[in-house]
C-alpha cells in the first residue's frame, strides 16, 4: 500500500487545490486533462494512505472535510517553499551564499549592526544571514573553526592570523568606570590596586568552547562578578554592583548624564586595536555577501559606527 511520502507530491497537492477551487472533480479532472476516474482513483489512494477522508461525499459538490481543508493549508505552504528553494537554488547559482554567519563581539555596536543587516535584507539575496553573539577570543575562534564566515571585533596577532584575512577596525580605549553612589567613586586618585582589590569586579565570560579563555583587569583574590556580554558588564556597573574597565564606545553616554565617574588608576590606561577578519581566500572566489559586507567596512563612517561615535578609526 502507498505511504503518505509517495502520494503527498506537489502533483497531488496541486490537483487538491484544484478540486477545492472547481467544487467538482469532473471540472478538476478537465482541467488536469483526466479521466474523473483517475482523478477520483488518485484522491482514494491519498485517503487509504493518510487513514482520513479528505471530501466529504455526501453531496453533488467536492467539499473539503476538516483532515482535507487543513491539508490543502498545510499543502499550499508546501508549494510556496518548493517555489522558494528552486528560487532560491537559480540564485545562489549566481554567486550568492546559501548562507552567511556572521560573530560579532560584545564590544560592537548592537544598533549598528542591525542597520547593516537591514540594508542587507533590501538587496532580497537569497542568503540566510546568521549572527552569533561571542566575546574576547570566541569571536576569533568561531571564525577560525569555521562556524563564522566574518568576524567583528578581533584583536589578531602574528599567532592567530594563519588562514585568515584581517583589516582594522578601530581603537578602543578602556576606561576604569564606578557608578556615582559606589564606594570607590569618592576615593582620592589614582586608585591603587590594594584598594581596587577590596571590592568587586564585574568581568565578562569569554565564549571560547575550548580553553580557559581570555580576562582582563582583575587582580588576585579580587571578588568577581562574572557575565555574558559587555553590556551586561555596563549595567551591572551602572547598577554599582562592581567595577571595571569600560570602552569608552559604550560608557560614554553614561559617563556624561553623570551615571558612570571615571576613576584614574595607577596602572597604564588600556587601549586595544580591534579588527574584522574573514578566511582567506582568492578574491574571485568571494561569495557575493561577503564582499557586499567588505565593501560596508571599507567605508570609515561604517568602522567608526560599530566601535561607538566616540570610537576612533585608522583614518582611512
């Protein structure tokens, strides 16, 4: 006996629809240039298969039952997709990417980003566009591993940029922030460290897979905070609920409203040049979303956005 795999096909989901519309197998029969008893042989064999009526039969017209009405929904979406992918198959022939992953650090403008995507979408490419949300060196590692095909936010060196592509981004300085109400933000300056040490730190959670990962500007035995992204560092700072280092791309709204102070410390101020990086690769064998993103970060307007307005760029 037929299983519903071998009777379900576009053919037969498209031969329903034709009866709903006509109300008649003989005029949907016509219409496919049948005989009604194949047709009617075709609808039976699909009912023995799914164990449901799909007409109710008790009158002259073709009247979907409740199991036939909610096939033919199911079976117009199915069309529709079939439709898309063989779309979507003559496009990405062109050059396109099926799909196209994207790691950006938590140190990137979110709202920027966005913007971009948006801009993307209204191409109407057929690639899927993916971002995945990473921090301190899982942003490098979801590019180096293949699971990002264009990272936002990587600080590379000599060890780490085998295989890959980078250009700069930006500069980020980092800055020792305090919520006005903490104990520390009355504090005579600089801050020293046996005093920094007393209270906690909010640090963030490097999303490596592998490895202990990467922290920053805590000292031994100093309590720790720890979270997810840097702007759940920012508001748990903003909150008092520890101190840190902040990049002044993302603190400095709240140090002018006066809901950050910024401390001077006796260690050296930190400023880190970020980078975005994708696999090398011949240039003519670039999918067309990855140069359509290139070509965004080439702009400086672009690099300055996504690092802050107060970011700097490498003047190009």
């Amino acid at each position: 006996m037929p299983t519903a795999r071998d009777v379900l096909t576009p053919d037969a989901l498209a031969m329903l629809q034709s009866i709903a519309a006509s109300g008649s197998f003989a005029a949907a029969a016509r219409a496919a240039n049948m005989v009604p008893s194949a047709l009617t042989y075709r609808v039976r064999q699909m009912e023995d298969a799914l164990d449901v009526l799909l007409f109710d039969r008790s009158s002259r017209q073709a009247r979907l039952t409740e199991a036939g009405a909610e096939l033919l929904r199911e079976g117009e979406r199915l069309l529709a997709d079939i439709d898309a992918i063989a779309n979507r198959v003559k496009r990405v022939a062109t050059g396109w990417e099926p799909q196209f992953t994207i790691a950006v650090d938590s140190i990137i403008d979110r709202v920027t980003v966005m913007e971009l995507c948006d801009a993307f979408f209204k191409l109407d490419p057929p690639t899927r566009l993916k971002l995945r949300a990473e921090t301190l060196s899982g942003t490098l590692e979801a590019l180096t591993s293949g699971q990002a095909d264009l990272a936002l936010g990587v600080s590379i060196d000599a060890g780490t940029s085998a295989g890959l592509q980078h250009e700069p981004l930006g500069t980020v300085r980092f800055v020792y922030a305090v919520a006005p109400h903490h104990a520390l933000a009355k504090l005579p300056e600089p801050l020293i460290d046996d005093i920094i040490r007393q209270h906690r730190a909010v640090a963030i959670a490097d999303s490596i897979q592998r490895g202990g990962g990467l922290t920053f500007g805590l000292l031994p035995g100093q309590d720790v905070f720890t979270v997810a992204t840097m702007p759940a560092k920012l508001d748990a700072q903003v909150r008092g609920m520890g101190t840190g280092f902040l990049p002044t791309c993302l603190a400095q709204p709240y140090i002018d409203t006066g809901r950050l102070v910024v401390k001077k410390v006796e260690r050296a101020e930190r400023q880190v040049q970020v980078q975005y990086a994708w696999r090398s690769g011949n240039s003519a064998q670039r999918g067309r979303a990855l140069q359509w993103w290139l070509d965004q970060l080439k702009r400086r307007v672009t690099r300055n956005a996504l690092l802050g307005e107060h970011a700097k760029g490498d003047g190009r």
